[in-house]
C-alpha cells in the first residue's frame, strides 16, 4: 500500500474537516471506551490477567525461532504447507501461486490486516483473481476503494448513507428504487450478495490472531461469522498471518483471548473463535481441501532484541486508538498508512522506516492513555520516544527544530544563564503586551497563539522573588 | 540461503543466540507444549454444578443466545417444533448426522421434516449438538468432524443446539482437557475446527451499531437438557 | 529525615518560575502547613521534559545530571507539577541504565521527588486543608500526574475539605488537555481540537472555576477559554488548597513594573 505518511499533517487538517468522520469517531466514546471499562471491571483478575499475556509473549518471543519450527512441524504433520516469506513480495508471489495451483477465478477474505500491509488485493486483481472482502466493514471500504481506518472496525469514517450509496453503484442487479435508509436494510442486502460470492470462492484468504505450535491451528476471532465461511465454503484455505503471532498452547492463547474481546468491543468473548487445524478430514464432510500458511515477517525479525521487541505483543485490539484523543481527532487514514493510533505511530515506522513515517511517533502529546489500556501493556509512547530519539540522532528532523532545542538545551544547564534569559524574558513578554495581561499573538509561538491566548508573566520569576521575599523576611527579623 | 533460514538467522540475531536452543532448554519447552500448563483462570465459574448451569444460562442470554431448559431429551422434538412455529420458520431442520442427536425420539413430532447432512445454501435452520459449554461466557464449543459438518453452524438463518447440562464446564481450560481426554492418545490431531460460539452473528460495521446476523446465525437456540448422560457428548 | 520537619527542596518548575510565582508561593505554604522546612534552590532550572521527549537523550542526561546535584542532599523534593515530578520518578532512572553509579544518584533523587498534592497527602499524611472559597470548581486530571505517579483522588480529598468549596466532577476529566510539551506547537491544529473538547466539558460542569496540578495544562486551557470569550477562572489547585485567593486567577495580573514601550508590529494586547 502507498503511504501518505508524510503528509501527516496535511492528512489530519482534512480530515478535522470532514463532518461524517467527525461525528463517527465521537461514537467511539460511548461504545467502545464505556463498553471496555465496564468489562474490565467486571472481572476481578483483569489486571493480573494482562500481567500474564505479556509474560506469555515475552516467553514465546524470547525463544520465537524454537516456537515457529514447533508451529511449521504440526502444520505439516496434519497435512498442511508453511510457506516463509521475508517480504511483502514474497508473500504475495506465494499466494499468488496457490491460487494459480487450482486455477482460482475469486478468492474470499476474511479480515486481515497483513493482507492490508501486502496489498494483495490489488496485487491479486492484477493478475486477474477477484478479491472479495466478506467482513462487512472491508466489503464496504472495498467497494469505496478505501483502506480501513481502524484495525478492528474498518469502515468506522463511513456514515449509513455513504454505504448505501456505494452499494447503489456496485449491486446494480438489484431494483435502483429499493429502500436502504436503515442500516438493517443494507446489512441484509450485504448477507445476500455475499452469499454467493462465498459459494463460488476457490480460495479464502484468512488472517490469524493467533498461531499455536502446540497443535499447529490457526485462530480467527470475528462476530459475523464471515472468517469461517471464508476458511470452510472453498477448496482452499490460506491463513496470512506474520511471524509474531505464535503463541505456545491452547492455553496461552484462551488467556490472552480473555483480554483480547474485553478490550477491543467490551464484549465477554468475541462471537466466533475458531481453531483451525489443517484442511478436511477424510471423513469430514466439508471444509478445504488444502491448508496453507503464509508466514510473513517483512521487518518483524529486525525488531527483535531492539527497543521495538515489546511491540510484536500486540494483539491488534484497537483499544489503543480508541482511547488515543489524536486518533480521536483525526481518525485513522490521516496515519497515511495500514495502522493508525499508537500501535501505528510505534509499528508503521519499523515497517516502511522512519524518514516516510517521521509525523507519527511524534504527534502524540504522550498522555499515556494507550499504555494505560493495552491489554499486552506495551509501553507505547516510550517506544514513540525512542523513535524520536532515532529521528534526533539521524538528524532527520528539521534544523531550527534542533539548533533551537539544544540552545535551549544549553541554557538550562547553566543556572545563571538561564536566570538572565527568563529575567529577560518575563521582560519582553511583558513589555509585548502593553501592560496587559495576555497576548493574542505571538511571533515565536504561532501554534499557540493561532487558537489560543498567550498568558504574560506575573512579575519578575519565582525564584527571584523567592530570593527577594527571604530578603525582606530577614531585614524585617534584623530590624 | 533458503528465505526460511533468512528469517530464522535473524531472528537468532535479534534474539543474540548463534543456533537452535541447547537441548536441555528445547527439552523444558518441549514439556510446556506437551503437558500444557493452565495460566490464571477466573474464579468466577468456579461454583457448584447448579450455579454453573445458571451461569452458563445466563452469560448466554447475554449474548444474545436463546435457552430452552427443557427436563429429558424426549422433550426436544415438542420444543423445536414450537420454537420453529413461534419464529415463523418452516418445520424443516438439517440436521448433523450426530448419534446423540438421532437418539432423540422424533417420531414424536411428524410434522417435522428431518435431513441430516452438511448445510445447503438454502437451508433455513440447523441443528446441531455440541461438544460443551463453558460456562465464564455462556460458549458453545463446537467440533467439526464426520458427525459435525461445520457450515451447519454457520449457513443457516436459525441454529439450534442441544446441549446438556452435564456437558457445561467453567472455563475454556475445562473445554480442552475434556478434548483432551476425548481424543485420548489414538488421534493427536485437533479436529480440523474446534469453534467456541458465543451469541449469534452480529456486526457493528455500519455507525457503530449492534445488528444480528450478518454472515452467520441471526438465531442461536440453545436446547439445555437436564437429564445425565455422559460429558463429551458431540462425536469425537 | 526520622527528624520531625523534614528538609524540603521546591521545584518550582521552569512553567511556574517563569509564568505563575503564585503558584510557587502557594506550594511553599502547603508545604509549610504540611510541617516541611521549605527551601529554594537558586540552581534549579527545568527537568528537562523538552528534550527529553523531543529525542535529545544526550541532552536530557546532562540536564538531569544538573538537577540531581541542585537537590542533593534534601530529605525530599517536591514539584507542584505531576509531569515534572514523573519525569524525575519515573524516568530519571531509566536515562542512565547504562551507567550504575549515576542511575544509583538518579533513583535516589526518583525515591525522594514527590507531586506537591500527593505529598501531602501520602508522605505528610493530610486529610485536609484549611482554607476556604465559595463557589464552584471543577478538576482536571493531568496525564503524566495521573498515569505515571497515580494523582486521582488526592487533590480531590483536599479540595472536599475547602470550606464552601463545591466540586462537580468534570467529564472526561482524563482525558488530555492538548497540551503535551512541544505537542502543543508542533500539531498545533490537532493540539486545538483537542482542547476545543476540554473547554466544551469545562462548560459543561457549570463551574466557575477550573482547577489542576500542571501549569502548562491550565494555561492552555485558559487559552482556548479566553479566546473563545468564555468567563471561566483558571488556577492550579495549590492556590485554592492554600487559601491565596486574594491574588488574582491565572492570565488576570497586570504586570506591575513599568516595562518600555516595545511593541513588535506582530504582537497586539489585549486586557
Ligand atoms: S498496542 Fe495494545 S492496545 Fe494497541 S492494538 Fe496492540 S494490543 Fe491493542
């Protein structure tokens, strides 16, 4: 996919404009936030529960390789193929090659946000297979040509009649003059159309929330049940997954399920959770013929033994961007790319590199509140830090930014110095203002003053009049 | 070098470990994949077998499920057909070819056409059994497998369950030592899918709003039985 | 420090010595209620927040290399600043992990370094202030205050005890200002919308007053509420916990001294 990164800010200042937008994201305070704490605090070993999925995925990534060639030999026992792709190129030359194998025409998909980062979909279309989304909300952002703008509620910016009109122009079978007002009309018109696109898939494409090398399954968690129609109706089912997902057993991965539907809907478990193991059985009387994973790691290996590690335990819950108020200011394309919020400021970069994702990690006012929730506590504006601490020694943020913060810098550590400037400062900003109080404007603080008033200083500093109050206090006891 | 050992070279990098694990270690993290260790469980269903069921019940309604408790499997027949006929829906069900299901006596009911077989498109109601409940989230734990075509869970508008109450264990951890002890040592292999349902199909993709059934189930009828019989009762 | 008036070290912080002495005045009195021998090291400066969260590391170390020596040897330092007193609790060890002696140095200082308003109710064991004001508040909880040291019910205990005082709880009240250090500068359009949100909830309460722990949140917000006309007075909570009302809310003085007519052609004024 194509990164608009860069244009963070132009990004942002559009999407602040953008009304339909503006009143979904205000939705995300009453749902999800609400329906998360109430979760949270409804069972009591929540918080001890968030202790053990981390120490469950520092566990497995500490000893990732032994886990993922325990994971490759039961995939391969129960019949099914791993196919290691260093890339993105890799893995979408690799699904590519299933799908010729046994001469798909369309393929299904299940949500998958790895699919996102390798762009299949346009990848598959250019080689004449049809990518049909079934999750509901990437149906919708499919037939708007969109990216999703949230890892788990895809079409989060897209307003009722934004999606009836899209289906408008692409179910153009059906009666022009039908109602959809409402959204169970469209869910409904949805449910029927996708039918049968999911009875004539050759291919499902999947992703996983998890891979267990105990057993060699892949998991997929969804409410609508398309992940599994997806994985059992074709002849072949692929999973796309990247290399961080293994977990070690059944039961790793129920306790992190604990936190992961809790944090992401507020829900007590996701509707469907599926464990799948291999293709059919001989006596199975449906499911796929074939069982592919396509392993990905496109960067994910170098960021192990780095200040990056603890990212590989994201669970991709979204609970960091519901809670991130910069997310909830501008949503989730402005990121410019396939993750937004706080797991995107601190993942996008490890992936397409910092110089094209430089806006992100550093439009955050590190208000914490996305560590707070993250049910795999991962310090993300720590991490966030860190890649500005890169960006700083690279040298890749602007110069006046830089010589003005090491001046400044500079004068901090010298307190006479620095008692001198503030003096002086306390001065000019007084004298600026006339003997007012505040300013409007201000020459060097243009960001401030474009929305907000300036305050002037009291009088002389603290510490002066510190010093000058003990003065008085002493001649007063002198006299 | 294979793109394979590429990504295992560095991740061994990443990791500052030249080759695989020494043996002693490889063979401690063989015994944690082997005999599987339980992580913290909630204590909420830790309750006696009666509060167990009303919890289960309970967490199920929540989801939006439907429960029937109905007292012997002879019951069963009479509460589909009125549950079918108070939703409008044809007395026609596909049925899974399950034993525990054709045990049931549905002569009882003629009116009521059976198949038995994987979903047809056109299928408007399934029935299936299940394999257990867990009771923490009021879950069905569904298997796939010759008795169990999975589409049955999924195709169908309605879906409907029967499950016994013997069958309902606290937590996930339960469900797995139960598959566990059901496959015993001939089959290694999990079956091909072992899904826990909780709740029918819904979507909140269109303005952030809860609507039921939207590739799967619109209604999910849990048929409870209080007789005993023994757990693990799906085929496996 | 078994001694019954432990030695404390005021950390002004660079906001407060430079915009809001008040404020400083009104942590000394606190402090002194509270039964501390308050004192104020000539050699503080700033904690070093700007560099540190702008990428500088080499620069943060230096600077914090500074301030632990301004406030060695003191029983306890205490900032009337939640973000400033995290930055040396929670992060000051962190910076020198390489380097044992000083992250030994920087703990000490970390295991020392409180937020004014906790300090006085979990270290000195306060329940309650003497002081009074009629009329209506409101409280906003600042991130780092909040997040990183845990400062949520303690300004609140306090202020319930201020006689008159009427508390209504603000919506989302953890939710960040917009603030966020250099964040407020460099997204300057985003750092608005977010306190466009703030102000609204501020409104909401009904409140006259809005009150909290960090002087560069309360100035923002004031900001955005002076410039969108609202009438709403702005302190940080040390000022109504220590009764020194008398002075006037925050943007309110008029600088006393006379100070030369200067104007650049870009700033305007505005009473
Ligand atoms: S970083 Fe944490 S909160 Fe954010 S998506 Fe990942 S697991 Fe969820």
């Amino acid at each position: 996919m194509q990164s608009t990164a860069r244009r963070f800010k132009q990004n942002a200042h559009e999407a602040m404009a953008d009304a339909p937008l503006q009143k979904a994201l205000g939705n995300i305070k009453h749902g999800f936030i609400q329906k998360r704490r109430k979760a949270a605090a409804r069972l009591p070993e929540f918080e001890a529960l968030r202790d053990q999925a981390r120490e469950i995925k520092n566990h497995t990534l500490a000893h990732l390789d032994f886990y993922l060639e325990r994971f490759e030999q039961k995939v391969v026992d129960n019949g099914g193929t791993v196919h290691w792709c260093r890339t993105a190129e890799d893995a979408r030359r690799a699904i590519l090659s299933v799908c010729r194998l046994v001469g798909a025409k369309t393929v299904t998909k299940g949500k998958t946000m790895i699919g996102e980062e390798i762009g299949i979909n346009d990848f598959l279309a250019e080689h004449g297979i049809t990518p049909v989304e079934t999750d509901l909300g990437e149906y919708i952002i499919q037939l708007r040509n969109e990216t999703p703008s949230h890892i788990i509620a895809p079409a989060i910016h897209v307003n009722k009649e934004q999606v009836a009109e899209a289906f408008r122009k692409e179910h153009t079978h059906l009666e022009p003059g039908r109602l959809l007002d409402d959204p169970p009309q469209l869910l409904a018109e949805a449910r029927q159309e996708m039918r049968d696109k999911f009875l004539a898939a050759d291919v499902g494409i999947t992703g996983a929330n998890f891979l267990i090398a105990e057993t060699g399954s892949s998991v997929i968690v969804t409410n609508e049940g398309n992940g599994d129609l997806t994985q059992t109706l074709p002849r072949v089912h692929i999973v796309l997954a990247s290399l961080e997902k293994v977990v070690p057993t059944l039961e790793d991965a129920s306790t992190i399920l604990r936190v992961l539907a809790r944090s992401a809907t507020g829900q007590e478990f996701s509707v469907y959770t599926t464990f799948s193991t291999g293709a059919r059985r001989a006596d199975d009387l449906d499911g796929p013929e074939q069982y592919h994973v396509v392993l990905l790691d496109n960067g994910r290996s170098d960021m192990i033994g780095t200040e990056f590690q603890e990212m590989l335990r994201c669970i991709r819950c979204g609970a960091c961007l519901n809670h991130c108020p910069v997310y909830g200011a501008v949503g989730g394309h402005a990121y410019g790319w396939v993750y937004s919020g706080p797991m995107g400021a601190v993942l996008t970069p490890s992936l397409i590199g910092i110089g094209e994702a430089g806006h992100l990690p550093n439009a955050s006012s590190f208000c914490g509140r996305c560590e707070e929730v993250c049910p795999m506590r991962i310090p993300l504006p720590k991490m966030m830090r860190h890649w500005r601490e890169r960006e700083f020694e690279r040298q890749i943020r602007p110069t006046v930014a830089r010589t003005g913060l090491r001046l400044w810098a500079f004068m901090v550590r010298r307190p006479w110095l620095y008692r001198r400037l503030t003096g002086f400062a306390v001065h000019m900003l007084a004298s600026w203002a006339h003997g007012g109080a505040r300013l409007q404007r201000l020459p060097m603080a243009k960001g401030w003053t474009a929305y907000r008033e300036f305050p002037v200083p009291e009088g002389s500093t603290f510490v002066d009049q510190w010093r000058a109050h003990q003065r008085q206090i002493l001649e007063e006891e002198l006299a | 070098m294979t793109t394979r050992g590429e990504i295992f070279a560095r991740i061994r990098a990443g990791i500052g470990r030249d080759d695989a694990l020494d043996d002693e270690k490889a063979r401690e993290l063989i015994d944690r994949l082997e005999s599987p260790k339980r992580n913290l469980v909630p204590a909420r269903s830790d309750l006696d077998r009666t509060r167990l069921v009303d919890l289960f019940v309970s967490m199920a309604e929540e989801a939006a499920a439907t429960v029937q408790r109905v007292s012997h499997a002879g019951a069963i027949p009479r509460a589909v057909v009125s549950y079918l006929a108070r939703h409008n829906l044809p007395m026609r069900v596909t049925m899974a070819p399950d034993s525990s299901l054709d045990r049931i006596p549905w002569k009882l009911e003629p009116m009521l056409a059976l198949r038995q077989g994987k979903a047809d498109p056109a299928d408007e109601v399934s029935l299936t059994a299940a394999f257990a409940g867990i009771a923490e989230s009021g879950t069905l734990m569904v298997i796939s497998g010759a008795h169990h075509p999975s589409t049955l869970n999924l195709l169908p508008d309605s879906h409907m369950v029967v499950l016994h109450e013997n069958q309902i264990v606290g937590a996930y951890e339960d469900g797995w030592d139960l598959l566990r002890r059901a496959q015993g040592d001939g089959e290694k292999r999990l079956p091909r899918t072992v899904l826990f349902v909780t709740g029918p199909s819904r979507s909140a993709d269109i303005e952030q709003t809860i609507q039921m059934g939207a590739h799967g189930p619109r209604r999910l009828h849990i048929l409870l039985v209080a007789d005993y019989v023994g757990q693990g009762r799906q085929a496996s | 420090m078994a001694d019954e008036k432990p030695n404390v070290a005021l950390f002004a912080t660079c906001l407060v010595d430079l915009f809001r002495p008040t404020v400083g005045f009104a942590a000394a009195r606190l402090l002194e209620d509270a039964g501390c021998e308050v004192s104020v090291p000539h050699v503080q400066t700033c904690c070093g927040q700007p560099a540190y969260n702008n990428g500088d590391r080499k620069d943060t170390r230096r600077i914090a290399a500074k301030v632990i020596k301004a406030f060695a040897g003191y029983d306890y330092v205490v900032a009337p600043s939640g973000s400033c007193a995290a930055m040396i609790r929670r992060h000051y060890p962190e910076l020198f992990k390489d380097d044992p002696k000083r992250a030994e140095a920087a703990q000490d200082l970390a295991d020392r370094t409180y937020e004014l308003v906790s300090f006085i109710t979990d270290v000195r064991g306060r329940r309650a202030v003497v002081a009074r004001h009629d009329g209506s508040c409101t409280y906003h909880d600042s991130c780092s205050g909040l997040r990183e040291l845990g400062v949520r019910e303690q300004p609140r205990t306090l202020l319930r005890s201020v006689f008159g005082l009427d508390l209504h709880e603000l919506p989302d009240s953890d939710v960040c200002c917009g603030f966020g250090g250099t964040f407020c500068v460099k997204y300057p359009e985003i750092s608005n919308r977010m306190v466009e949100e703030k102000v609204k909830n501020v409104q909401e309460t009904g409140a006259e007053m809005l009150l909290a722990g960090d002087l560069g949140c309360l100035m923002n917000i004031w900001g955005k509420l002076r410039r969108d006309g609202v009438d709403i007075q702005v302190r940080h909570v040390a000022e109504v916990l220590a009764g020194m009302l008398d002075r006037p809310p925050i943007g309110e003085i008029k600088p006393k001294r006379d100070v030369p007519s200067w104007p650049p052609a870009s700033a305007s004024v505005q009473d």
